[in-house]
C-alpha cells in the first residue's frame, strides 16, 4: 500500500512478494518454494549458506543462503507440530512434517553446523501401474508382484539408500485386498497407504526425564493385539527384526524393507539382525525361521543419473547347509531389462487356491520347433530349458 501511494518503490512482482511474506509467517520461509514444486524430492542444508536440493536423484546446490538463527528457527516451526524436540541431550531427531515429508536434525557439536534433511514423500506414486509406465520394472514383474501381495507372501524390499524402497512398498501395498486389516510400524510416518482399514503407527522419543520412549519391539508386538491381517514394518535396522519374523513365522502376512546390497545379502544381514536381540538367540534358530518366513526379496537401484528401478526379485528357497539362506532368482536383468528366468518360487499352494497359474505367467514359451538360450540362474536351480 506504501509503495501504490509512492512512499516506496513500486513492488517488481507483487505476487512473489505475497507468496515470500505467507511463507515466512506460515510456512518454511525460503525453503516453502522447494516444499511446493513437485519435481524436488530432496532438501538438505549442511550449513546456513549451503543448501542442496535433489531432482529426479540428481543433486544439486541452489541460491539460498540462510543464518544460523533462521535454520534454527525453521527448525523449532517444523518441529512444533510433531511433540518431538532435539537439544544437547537429543543431538539428532526423526519427525514427519504435516504434509508427509520425513525430517531428520542434527545439531552442534555433533555436525559443525546444524544439519537438516527434509525428504519428500512421492504421492504421485501410489501402485505398481505407475512404476511400469516409470520404467521401473516391466508388466510381467508387476503382474506377479501384484499376485504376490494378494496371496500374503511375505516381501522383503532391499536396496541402498534413496533407491526407491519406501515407495515400491507403498505401491506394493496397493494390491492388498479391500477386506484387510493392516497395521504399519515405523521410526517415523512415511507409507502412505490407500486402503480403508489401516493403522499407523510410530516411535516415541523418551522425554526430558528419559522416560517414556517406545521402540519398534514395542510396537511390533502391540501390532499383534490388533487383529492385523497383514503387518508392515518400514524398515528393518536392529533387534525388531527379531519380533517380525516371529510374526511372520505364525502365519501373519507381512513386509519390510531393509538396507542390502542385493538379495543374497539382504538375507544375509537380516540372519545376522536378530542376535542383537540377545546371548540367548542363536543362528542355529535364526536361519531356518528366515527361509521358512520370508518368501520373495526385491531389489532396488538407484542408477547413474537418478533412474531407479527393479533390478532383481528371487524366492528363497531353504537353507544353504552354510549358515545363510539360498536365493531363487526369478526376475533378473537380460541385457539391461527385467526378466523372468523361468523359476517359481516355492511357495506355490496360496496362488493355486486363488486360481493363478504361475507356470503360465513366469515361463518364457519358445517357438515351435525352437530351443532358447538359458536365463540367469536356471541352470543353477534345474529349470528346464
């Protein structure tokens, strides 16, 4: 108004200036713009004056230059919402923002200077038809993916860092039946399901007192007074891995994801996981309840110039005699492109009570009169060729 009666000079863009005040006042301040445009997935700030953002998994540094009070600030905003605090005697803190987004803070003298992370939760992902058309993986993988999940097998999605495995969940949990009754657990909030019977639920930190703290454990096993159809953990890190194969191992259909770099070594780590959970556990008990409770393992990929896709799915297929558990590939990459091997996986009586043939679905048919060259890993496994 001063500037319309000439007091001060006429505003350039009027409507940036209203979107920059809202901000301030209501939202993130400079960080609001990159909160709203669709095609950021990342923010990060490793100093006031050095902020990052991530498009399409490619990094990238932009022009914003904070103070040490104004991340501060934003910091005690975004956390004001959530009932959880971090101080000296809380250096780091894990929170969900309204909107979805997963907030993770560590401040001095932990970091140099106080570091935020603000990773957005993708809704433009919600099944496994868009992922095809994305080009993660191809029909056929989610065809038997998507049978997968209506039987209750029990998935493990595994892959790197930012290699897309909360998301492939998120869409993987879209096939689940109208009827079913799922409970989530998490560190903090980020599977965004659409399914009508649902319950989420997250870690509490402990309080000023160091009272009060609820663990994963603690929630797993609270999940099963719920009469859960179908049990998701978000991620597997530690002794809870413990208490879901128990679930598992008693008939509760279930998943997970858990950081590995493949599927032999995701097996591996979550053989390897339980024995935190005390003296008392013992790999002779760990790895036969692992081949017997998980069924299929995914592997994510976050390629060079941010492209994430599936790389491979297996089965397991029982103990290796070593103290691990065997793989039974039955999609794997076919000069660059998913394919099926022609394996099956073990489990075959839940799809042929539903009435899906997985023979016909999974086996590669030759041509009349022709023979093909073998697949990865069938004539490891003794699928005719």
């Amino acid at each position: 108004e001063r500037a319309l009666r000439g007091t001060l000079p006429v505003l350039a863009d009027e409507a940036g200036a209203q979107e920059a005040i809202v901000a301030t006042i209501t939202g993130y301040g400079p960080l609001q713009p990159y909160l709203d445009d669709p095609g950021v997935e990342e923010i990060w700030i490793n100093r006031p004056d050095r902020v990052f953002v991530a498009r399409g998994g490619v990094a990238e540094r932009v022009a914003v230059s904070l103070t040490a009070e104004q991340v501060r600030d934003l910091v005690e905003r975004m956390l004001q919402s959530t009932g959880r605090r971090v101080d000296h005697s809380m250096p780091f803190v894990d929170a969900s923002l309204p909107d979805g987004s997963r907030l993770h803070v560590a401040i001095a003298d932990v970091v140099r200077d106080w570091s935020v992370n603000i990773r957005k939760f993708n809704r433009s992902i919600r099944d496994l038809d868009t992922l095809v058309r994305l080009g993660a993986l191809p029909a056929l993988a989610a065809e038997f993916l998507r049978a997968s999940v209506a039987v209750g097998l029990n998935i493990l999605v595994c892959g790197a860092t930012q290699s897309g495995k909360t998301t492939l969940l998120n869409a993987l949990l879209s096939a689940v039946g109208p009827t079913e009754r799922i409970v989530t657990v998490e560190e903090t909030f980020e599977l965004d399901l659409d399914v009508e019977d649902v319950v989420a639920m997250q870690c509490r930190q402990p309080s000023l007192e160091g009272v009060g703290e609820i663990t994963l454990r603690r929630l797993i096993k609270e999940a099963l007074r719920m009469r859960p159809d179908r049990i998701i953990v978000g991620e597997v890190r530690e002794a809870e891995s413990l208490d879901l194969l128990i679930a598992l191992n008693a008939g509760l259909p279930g998943a997970c994801t858990l950081h590995a770099n493949g599927t032999a070594e995701a097996l591996a780590k979550l053989c390897t996981l339980p024995l935190l959970a005390g003296r008392n556990i013992s790999a002779d008990f760990i790895v036969p309840t692992v081949a017997r409770s998980v069924d299929l393992v995914i592997f994510c990929r976050m390629e060079a110039g941010g492209r994430r896709r599936i790389v491979e799915i297996s089965a397991t297929d029982g103990p290796d005699g070593r103290g691990g558990v065997m793989v039974r590939p039955l999609f794997c990459l076919v000069d660059g492109e998913l394919a099926a091997t022609g394996a099956l996986p073990g489990r075959l009586e839940p799809f042929r009570a539903r009435g899906i043939d997985l023979h016909a679905m999974l086996t590669p048919a030759a041509p009349a009169g022709e023979g093909r060259d073998a697949l990865p890993g069938e004539a490891e496994i003794g699928v005719p060729v």
